[in-house]
C-alpha cells in the first residue's frame, strides 16, 4: 500500500492530466479489488465506459498501472480488521454506485 501511495504522489506532482488518471485508477482499483471480499459485482461495461469517460487516451499504462493498484488494494484488505473490512466495503460500495459501476 506504501508503493502506492508512493506511485499516485509523484504521478501527482508529474502532471496534472496524469495525477487525474492515477485518481481514477486509484479509486477503480479500490472498487475491483473490494467486489469479492464485499460481495457486490461491478458491471464491466459501466467499468469501461468509466475508463474510457475519464482516462486520457494516450495512456498506455492503464492495465499494468490497473492491476498493480487492484493487487496492492487486495493485499491491503487481507490486513484489515473487521471493523477497518466493514468501513472499507461501505466506502467502494458508495463509490461504486456513484459512478454507476454496480449491477
């Protein structure tokens, strides 16, 4: 999880278009990595639709920058405590359905 954090602040101080993209990654990323051990589902059309909407088109880092961040995120959840699992699934569950991302 330090990594990251690590990752999204540089990619914060690198560009702004760039800090964006890693936002959105980011909080996709907490969403993918949640539906399993939160049980809700996210409805992969909408994930695309959110992806291409919000995403530059020139980024070819989203799938590797993607899946490091959802296997980061489900490394995080593993050390949680129930009461941290519980908060944690309530918060990408809002998320999800915010952004139209739950079926």
């Amino acid at each position: 999880m330090r990594r990251l954090f690590i990752v999204f602040m540089l990619a914060t101080v690198a560009s702004p278009a760039m800090a964006d993209d890693y936002k959105v990654m980011f909080q996709a990323a907490t969403v993918i990595a949640a539906t399993e051990p939160c049980g809700f589902t996210v409805n992969e059309n909408a994930m695309v639709k959110y992806f291409v909407k919000n995403i530059e088109a020139d980024d070819i880092n989203l799938e590797g920058t993607l899946n490091t961040m959802v296997y980061g995120a489900v490394m995080s959840f593993k050390k949680m405590t129930s009461l941290q699992r519980r908060d944690h699934c309530t918060k990408a569950l809002r998320v999800a359905k915010a952004y139209g991302l739950v079926k």
